[in-house]
C-alpha cells in the first residue's frame, strides 16, 4: 500500500518518488497546493477504490497523514 501511495503523490505532485517520504507535508512544496491535493485525492480514491469523506481530505495534509488515512478505508 505504502508503495503504490509513493506512486501516486510522485506522479500527482510531478515530484520525483525519492521526494516522497512522511516529512512530505501540503503546501511546503510548490507542486502540492489546493488544486493538486484535489487531483492527489481523486488519483489516491481510484486507485484504492475509495470514497474518501470530506474531513479526510481536508485533514490529509502530509504523505504520512495519507498513509494512516488510507489504512482506515482498507
């Protein structure tokens, strides 16, 4: 899961997959901002086949925050 999560935010983010890691925090980068975290939501909801509710998304503000969330969906 850890790793395919890796992928997603790499690839959303334009990022590369080294830059991944649980320090990875919203808006601390300039790739990851509020229309990218909308995209990195919807990449993360398709690929696990999730539907994540509001608060999730909006308290899903670093990879390792996205991890613990995940993990509540699975």
């Amino acid at each position: 899961m850890e790793e395919k999560l890796r992928k997603i935010f790499a690839s959303s983010l334009d990022i590369r997959i080294n830059d991944v890691h649980d320090d990875l925090k919203y808006a601390t980068i300039v790739q990851w901002d509020s229309i990218a975290h909308m995209a990195l939501v919807a990449a993360i909801e398709e690929e696990f086949d999730i539907m994540m509710d509001a608060e999730d998304v909006i308290d899903m503000n670093s990879f390792s925050k996205a991890k613990e969330i995940i993990k509540k969906y699975l």
